[in-house]
C-alpha cells in the first residue's frame, strides 16, 4: 500500500503540471483567477505535505519508542523470570538447610535429654555415695567413742589388777621363815629361790599386761 506522501508529491506533481498549463494557456482574467486559486491550493498541498511528512516522523519515533519499549520490557520480564528461578533455587535450598537444622535440633534435643539423665543418674549415685559415707563415718565415729570407753575402762582394770598383782607379790615375799616351814618347803633355800622365780615370772607378765593411758589396743 503507497504511503500518504507518495500519494501527495503525485498529487502535488499533476497539479504543477494543471498549473503550468493554465499559466501557458492563460487569457484571461478567468485564467488569472483560476490560476491563484490553484498556487493556493498548491501551498495547502505542500503545507499538508510537510505536515504529514512530520506526522509521519513523529509516528516512526513513536513505533521505534514503542518498539524500544517493548524491548525493555521483554528484558525486565526476563530478568524477573531469571529473578524467579533463582528466588525458587534459593527458597529450595533454604528449605533443605532448614529440614537439615530441624533433624540438628531434634538430634540435640535427644542428646541433651540423655545427658540430662545421665546428669541425674550420677548425681543420684553421688548422693548415695555420700550418704554411706556419712553413714560409715557415723558407725566409725561411735566405735572410736566406744573403743575409747573401752579403753579407758581396760586401762582402768588393768591398773587395778597391777596393784593387787604387786600387793600379793609383796605379801609373798614378806613371808617369814616359819611360815615357808609351815608349808611343807623340804628345803628353806630351794624354796627362796622358787619364791624368787614366781615373783620373777609373775612381775614380767605383770608389767606385760600393763597399758598405758595413751596406748590404743591392737586391730
């Protein structure tokens, strides 16, 4: 299809053609009349001309603007795609981390749940523990109390069995000659030495028994 000013410049190219044959031809007023009107109608044609020429340039800018337009926005639209399947990648590797944390957690929480127990049983066992101590410090404690009573009780009999252990000893030695006679002792000599012996042996086991106020007694 011919464009506007093709049509126009043939337009415009017959009536130069009308024009310069009715100036050639003119003979008349009526000519001369006839002849204005059609410069008159040339300039219009020309001034339609140029005003569809810009008309036409004014639409060719706005087609290139619009095709620039449309350009750019097929570009932003791709770019907004590109922006979605990369949004997409991330929200799903997002999501793997935060199933990965999620089992991390419920690990922990497990791990923690036993420790937690174990925390309990050995505190329960420390307890235990510290309690038989406190036990067997108590019966220690009592059976050194008593051990000591007893002690000083043995320490107390012991005393009073050396006093009369020397008492006896010394009544035996002070025996005269006739009561050694009076006993039936053939010989007075081998009966001083006997009565020498027995205080001898029983004044050893004598001072063997003794116990002192500081001793304790062999466990």
């Amino acid at each position: 299809m011919p464009r506007p000013t093709h049509r126009v410049l043939r337009g415009l190219i017959a009536l130069s053609l009308a024009v310069s044959a009715s100036v050639v031809f003119a003979q008349s007023d009526k000519d001369a009349e006839q002849t204005k009107r059609l410069r008159l109608q040339m300039r219009q044609i020309q001034q339609q001309q140029q005003e569809a020429q810009e008309a036409q340039a004014k639409a060719d800018q706005a087609r290139q603007q619009a095709e620039q337009s449309l350009k750019a926005q097929e570009s932003d639209l791709q770019k907004q795609r590109a922006a979605a399947g990369n949004a997409q990648r991330k929200a799903a590797v997002l999501d793997k981390e935060l199933e990965k944390l999620k089992a991390d957690h419920e690990r922990l929480k497990a791990d923690l749940a036993a420790l937690t127990e174990k925390h309990q049983g050995v505190l329960a066992t420390a307890k235990a523990a510290q309690e038989k101590a406190a036990a067997a410090e108590s019966r220690l404690t009592q059976e050194g109390q008593q051990l000591t009573q007893q002690l000083q009780r043995c320490t107390a009999d012991n005393a009073t069995l050396v006093g009369l252990g020397n008492e006896l000893l010394v009544r035996y030695e002070s025996k005269g000659l006739g009561e050694v006679l009076s006993a039936n002792e053939p010989f007075v000599q081998t009966g001083r030495v006997k009565l020498e012996n027995f205080k001898s042996q029983y004044g050893q086991r004598i001072e063997a028994a003794k116990v002192k106020a500081g001793d304790s007694p062999a466990r």
